[in-house]
C-alpha cells in the first residue's frame, strides 16, 4: 500500500512539474496523425504528405521552450504557422489541434509580467493570425476579422489572469512589508522599554548601594582604633561600593546615549492619585479603587505597577475615545493585581496590542507576571496584569 501511495505520489509530481509539457507533444502528434488519416480531403494540405506531415508537427512544438524562452517561444509558434502558410496556405488551419495551440500561444503572450513584451505579443497574435487568414485560400472575408478576434480574447484572457496574479502579489508584499514594520517596532518598543527599566533600576539599586556605603561608613566610624583589620575590611567595602556606583552610571550614560537623563524621583503605587488627577484634568474621568490590605512592595515593583496604571490610562485616553475609566489595584497574598478598564473602542493597532503597551509587557514578563490587553466581552478596552511577590516583599 505504501509503495503505491509513493507511486501515485511520484506521478502527481511528474505532472505537476511535466504535465504541459506532456500535452504538448500529445497535440503534436494529434496534428501529424489528423493530417496523414485526413490528407486528401476537401479543402485539405495541397503540398506533398510527406512534407505536410511533419509540417504540421512543428507547430506546436516551440512551446516546450516556453520555461526558458517565456517570449520567443510562443512568438515562435505563430512565425512557424505564418511560414508554413506561405507554403501551403491550408495546413494551418486543416487542423482543429493547430488552433488550439494558437490559442494557448496567445494567453502566454497575454500572461506575461512585462507588458512591453506582452504588447508586442498582440500585435504578433493579431498580424499572424490575419497573415494565416489570407493564405488561406478558402478564407471568407468574415474570418479575417473573427479569427484574429478569437485569438485576442485569448490573450485578453492571459493579461487579465497576470494582472490578477500581480495584484494579489503586490498585496502579499504589502503585507510582507507591514508585518515586518509591525516586527521592527514591536522590538523597538521592547528594546526602549528595557532601556528605560534599566535607567529606572539604576535609581532604584544606585540608591539602595548609597545608603549602604553610607551605613558601612557610618560602623566604620563607630569601631574603636583597635580594630584596625575590621576598619580595612569596612573601607574596601565603602570603595566597592563606591566603585559600583560610578560604574552603573557610566553604563546608564552609554545606555542613554547622551540624552537627558531623568532626574525626578521614581513614582510609585502611593503616586496614583496624582496620575488619577492629571488623566481626569486631561479628558478623562477615573475611578480608583484599591482592594486588599496594602503592603509595601519591593522599589522595582512599585514602580513597575505604576508604569503598567499610566500607560493603560494613556492608551485610553489617546487611543479608545473613552468617556471613563476604572482602576483596580488588588494585593494579594502572592500577587499584585492590577487592572484599568475604560468604556472606549479599544486600541488603534490591528492587534489591540499599542507600542507602549507591547512596552509593558515585556515589563511584566522581566519581573515574571501575566498581562493581557483587550476588548472586553461588554464592550471597552481592559488592560490587566498579575505581578507575583512570593519571595519579593520589601
């Protein structure tokens, strides 16, 4: 069974690939055969079976040449045609096969990505088939208008079909193109949210190394003379830190990259009804509501809760066209819940997913927490996270 799936497999391949191929030469032979058995009839080939037949079998052939010669392939078709008729003007048109092969000719011209060479086609479709027309000594006047008329809605038929296939490629490169816009700001995004936690966790750390230089200095005062190894070991420590301190701030100068650095102290949770104040000056009316018993929380996540509070009412105030919003802080036993909810349309980008909230996220995940952004089931933009304190309690 599986040998003749493999089989059935190779064979759909072949066709694929040599199919038309394949037909060609069958309509090859069908034009040498339809001339030997039919030689002799009315209005049939005047020149001699031997050269007639093999005549009749060249037509067709040029097309095999079509992968490599798109162009002078099928144009080649109709220069064989227009020679032959000149040497017998009712070969060409004996055969049914022949036009058929015409036909198929014409739609390649047509389908061709260059129109210059695909206008050029026409006119050779057009002259050629009037050329075979009039060589045709049984022609009536009708059919040298009609003939040439159906070979142009072949070709019709292949321009019509590339420019379809040349829009929908346009659009698939469009899309391309936006979706690696969307990949190259949404790094963007993350990579100016990282750079600003790392400046906001210098803050953080830097003042926490500050006090505790300060406290080791302070104990080193305090020990008596006599303990002049204690007294080294207190001052290396004061230099590390020290040390450590002047690092973090030449690293922070070469993150910001000469830009102004900002100075103002890190808000916090305890900061909200401020931010409450200046979004409802700003257009829109929030309400703060604090569930659980607040407990103080390490400086990175404090200030991480807040950044996630100010850009969910940012985002609602620029982007969801809301007349309201609603900000829940929950402390949990483990966690810190947080949720902004407003009564707008939602995010401007396709995804419901902003810059700045893309920001945030990768916020959430450095400290290990969920977020999620969207539009509520009841209508507005809901913006929750989850940031987990177990082990992190100031």
């Amino acid at each position: 069974m599986l040998e003749y799936v493999q089989r059935v497999r190779r064979v759909g391949a072949f066709l694929r690939k040599y199919g038309f191929d394949v037909l060609i030469v069958i309509m090859a032979i069908e034009m040498a055969l339809e001339t030997a058995i039919r030689y002799g009839a009315p209005n049939g080939p005047t020149t001699p079976k031997w050269l007639a037949v093999p005549a009749a079998t060249l037509i067709a052939l040029p097309l095999l040449a079509r992968r490599r010669f798109p162009f002078a392939a099928p144009v080649a078709l109709w220069v064989v045609a227009v020679v032959i008729s000149f040497i017998d003007g009712r070969l060409v048109p004996f055969t049914t096969v022949a036009t058929v092969a015409g036909l198929i000719a014409a739609f390649l011209l047509g389908n061709l990505s260059d129109r210059t060479q695909a206008g050029a086609g026409l006119v050779v479709v057009l002259g050629a088939a009037a050329i075979l027309m009039y060589n045709n000594p049984s022609h009536t006047t009708g059919e040298l208008v009609v003939v040439p008329a159906m070979f142009f809605v072949g070709w019709l038929a292949g321009f019509a079909l590339r420019q379809r296939a040349a829009q929908a490629e346009e659009a698939e490169d469009r899309a391309v193109r936006a979706e690696r816009e969307r990949a190259a700001a949404t790094r963007i995004a993350v990579a100016e949210e990282r750079a600003r936690i790392a400046r906001e966790l210098h803050d953080v750390v830097a003042h926490a190394v500050s006090v505790m230089v300060l406290q080791v200095g302070a104990v080193r005062h305090r020990l008596p003379e006599s303990l002049t190894e204690d007294k080294e070991a207190l001052i290396d420590v004061e230099k590390a830190g020290r040390a450590a301190l002047a690092e973090m701030r030449r690293l922070l100068g070469a993150l910001h990259d000469g830009e102004d650095v900002e100075r103002a102290p890190q808000p916090g949770l305890d900061n909200l009804d401020d931010l409450v104040e200046r979004v409802g000056k700003a257009g829109l009316p929030v309400r703060l509501q604090v569930q659980g018993d607040a407990v103080p929380l390490p400086r990175a996540i404090d200030l991480s809760a807040y950044r996630i509070v100010q850009e969910g009412l940012t985002n609602s105030l620029k982007h969801a066209n809301a007349n309201n919003a609603d900000v829940t802080v929950r402390y949990g036993k483990d966690d810190l819940q947080l949720e902004v909810r407003d009564n707008g349309v939602g995010a401007s980008s396709n995804d419901g997913l902003g810059h700045g909230l893309v920001g945030i996220q990768e916020r959430v995940k450095i400290y290990g927490g969920e977020m999620s952004a969207g539009v509520a089931p009841e209508g507005g933009f809901v913006l929750t996270a989850r940031l987990p304190l177990e082990g992190q309690r100031a």
